[in-house]
C-alpha cells in the first residue's frame, strides 16, 4: 500500500493550489479526482457560465445598439459557437491546471472516487480496479452538487440542473426556472437573451431572498424590463412531460399550471459526502451533510481537514482559495490562521452585476447597529451616463460614530470592480470619509464613491 504524507480528495480550487504547494515544500502528495480536474469552477460554474454569459450580453448590446446611435439589423444567435467558445475556454483553463499539477514534483494526480476505511485509508474506485493509500494528512475539497427537491413527477421528467443547462445543444423556447437565487438569475437573464422565454418561479416573497429588499426588487425590476416573467411566493409541487412540459406551482395559495419546453431546477445546491464513508474515519457532519470543523478547517478526526463548499459556509470559489491559504500558513508556515471573521466578497454576474462585500442593511438593523446608510442611484453617476449604463444603485452602511465602512451592495455595470475598491477601504480601516475626500480618475465608475458618501454628514 503506497503511503503519502498529504492525501487531496477533490482536484477543485483549493484542492489544486494546495496539492501544489504541500508538494513544493517537500511532501509527498496524492490528488484524487473522481470526475475532472478542475471542479465545478472551471468545468460546469465560474468558467463555463460567465463565458456564455458574456455572449448574451454582447447579443443584449447589439439587440439594443439604437439606444447608441448605433443601428444594427438580423440580430442572429450563433449558439453553435457560443457553447464552442465556452467549450474552448474549459478545456483550456483545464488543461492548464492538469499541465501545472504534472511538472509539479512529489505530486501524483489519481482519477477515481475516494472513501475513507480509516482516518489514515482511503480507499479508490475507477472503471478498471480499485485500491487503497494511506495518508499522514487529509484534505476533503470534494464540493457540492446541485439539490433535486422532492417533486411529483421529478423521477418521471427530463429536468435541467445547473449543469446539463451548460451541455444543452439548442435554445430552450420556453424555459421555466424553479428557484430564483443567484444561479437560477444568471442563467434566466442570459437564455431570455439567447432568444428564450424565461419563467421563474421562487418560493420566497422575493428573488434573492439573503439580501436587501431594494437589491431584490431593483433586480426584479431590471428583469422585468426585459420581459422575464417572475412568480414569488411561488411553490413547486409537480413537474410532468418529456418534449412539452408542465409546472404546477401554488402561488399565493393559488395554484396554477405552466407549460414549456424545459425545466430548470436550481433551488441550492448540497454537499458532496454521501460517497466518503466519513464515519469511518469519525468526520462528524451537520444535519445536511456539511462537514463540521473548527476555525483552523480541522474536522473531528485527527490530521483530516476539508476546504471549499463541502464544509457550509460561503459558496464561493474564492472562499475555497482562500481556505488551502489558511492551511497552508498554519501547517507549513506555522502561523495562527483562521477562517474567523473573514471579509467576504462575492459578485452575482447579472447585469447588472451585483457586487457585495460585508453586512446587509437588514443585518446591521438585526444587530442593533449604530449605521448610517448611504445611497445613490447609478442615473446619478456620469460614467454610467456617459456609457448609457444606467441600471442599478451604490448602497453603503457605514459606523455612525468610527465612521468605518461595514459592508456594500453595487448594482451596476462594474458593480464587482467598484465593490473590490470598498473592500480594499474596509480591509485597510479607511474611513467613509476619506474615501468622499479621496482623488480618483475622472471619469471612472469608482469616482462616484465620492459622491455616495456625500449624501452622509460630515459628523
């Protein structure tokens, strides 16, 4: 049985960085992948997604290009390209991490499926045989998939998840959306602009229910301009067809019954532990199947860790990044990091996007906080004027009396880029008042900071 000093379950974006750098500092390293190397980033979730993403607005552009004095006939969809372009990409991020994994040294990349007999065995599963390691150290990055509610009619329907969306080979002619968070948004908004009619249907009184109620009906209302047709309160309990489907959804206490050419179920996502035999090795996991561990990413069993989705939490790829970070200073480096009060950063690529970064006004409101709020419609801001980009708001809660910036929700067309510029103030204890007095290059979408934090005193 071959031994390693770090074996990596999951060759996602913190299993690869981390399986990278243990093998740098000398250990002996097993990556094993059961699917393909990259994790659903670069396969079937950042990667792919935004990539079709910027297809569909380069399609809303053209559709609309009057608005600039630019007039423009035939507006035809090429979807036989969009998904080649998106597919190029993959392979080549891809590609890329397998090429960077391989010249790596003391790092052996093992495809197949992984369980734990121990807390130091893991056993692997492929098509051709199966066979066992063992482990000083253990890293589970295995992530998450997507959630299939109990339907009537779920075992009986062809459904579309997250991922097979990404595979479909034509444009749905009517494409109804069960949920209505942020994956369920970005993949609405980017059919309805691929040629599609677009429903969806969420359970909550609002899309996007973890944030503001403003954020929620601003988005609303810019997927309304584009006809996406939106039922809150909305809830599923039965899906039928195979070509022509239907929906059957209470809304309000009403039910009602929809027809269409495709399902798309994209009401969260669950992680991936079912296969790991955790309890063999006493990983305890909450009642969803989360992994539990400390603030070090330690799970209950000694010397095993798990980084990424798979551990709740912040969904982010950028969480998982930042988790073999954590790892890596603490086992390698010897420092004292922690997963603890972390600013967290994420972006809804929309479009408008919507960037957001630390509390929401609702949380500061639950917290008792002594906050101000600033605000300012993007119609307000001359470099969204100047681009015919006027969709959206700047919302800012800031310390009443430290006068610290707390957290940011930016709707914009840049909304990602100016919320990194409100991160890096928070990061740095830069107050809202010296970002209103700060000098930035006119006329850039970042320079409106200025006049967001006017409309707060100078007390």
């Amino acid at each position: 049985m071959k031994k390693y000093d770090a074996i990596i379950i999951g060759a996602g974006q913190a299993g690869i960085p981390l399986a990278k750098k243990l093998a740098k500092a000398g250990k002996k390293v097993a990556l094993i992948e059961k699917r393909m190397i990259g994790g659903t980033c670069i396969n079937d979730g950042c990667s792919p997604t935004k990539t079709m993403i910027a297809s569909a607005r380069i399609a809303h552009l053209v559709k609309n290009s009057a608005n600039w004095g630019v007039k423009s006939k035939n507006v035809e969809i090429d979807y036989a390209t969009v998904l080649k372009r998106k597919n190029e990409i993959v392979t080549s991020f891809r590609n890329g991490a397998i090429k960077g994994l391989k010249k790596t040294k003391n790092l052996e990349i093992i495809m197949g499926e992984a369980s734990f007999v121990d807390k130091e065995t893991i056993s692997i599963k492929s098509k051709k045989q199966e066979s066992q390691i063992k482990g000083s150290q253990i890293f589970i990055n295995t992530g998450c998939s997507p959630v299939i509610p109990k339907i009537k009619g779920s075992n009986d329907t062809d459904y579309l998840t997250s991922t097979s969306l990404l595979e479909l080979q034509e444009i749905p002619k009517h494409l109804i959306i069960v949920g209505g968070g942020y994956i369920a948004l970005e993949f609405g908004q980017m059919m309805k602009r691929f040629g599609a009619k677009v429903t969806i249907l969420e359970r909550s009184k609002t899309l996007m229910p973890k944030e503001d109620v403003d954020v929620c009906e601003a988005i609303s209302e810019i997927f309304e301009k584009e006809k996406i047709e939106i039922h809150t309160s909305a809830n599923v309990t039965a899906i039928s067809g195979k070509k022509q489907k239907k929906v059957v959804a209470t809304i309000n206490g009403k039910e009602k019954t929809f027809s269409c050419s495709h399902i798309l179920i994209a009401v969260g996502r669950k992680p991936q532990t079912q296969s790991l035999n955790l309890k063999a090795a006493g990983i305890k996991t909450d009642d969803k199947g989360y992994i539990t561990l400390n603030d070090k990413l330690k799970t209950t069993a000694k010397n095993v860790y798990a980084l990424g989705d798979v551990k709740g939490g912040p969904a982010f790829t950028q969480i998982a990044y930042n988790d073999h970070i954590v790892i890596y200073d603490n086992l390698i480096q010897k420092k004292n990091s922690s997963i603890t009060n972390r600013i967290v950063p994420y972006c809804i690529f929309t479009d408008p996007q919507v960037g957001r970064i630390g509390i929401t006004e609702e949380q500061a409101k639950a917290q008792k906080l002594n906050y101000k709020v600033a605000k300012l419609p993007m119609k307000y801001v001359a470099r969204a004027l100047e681009t015919g980009e006027t969709l959206g708001f700047m919302k800012a809660i800031v310390d009443a009396k430290t006068k610290q910036i707390l957290g940011a929700t930016i709707i914009g067309t840049q909304g990602g880029e100016i919320m990194s510029v409100l991160q890096m103030a928070m990061m740095g204890k830069i107050t809202y008042t010296q970002v209103r007095r700060n000098i930035f290059a006119h006329p850039l979408f970042s320079e409106s900071l200025n006049n967001l934090f006017m409309s707060l005193d100078e007390s």
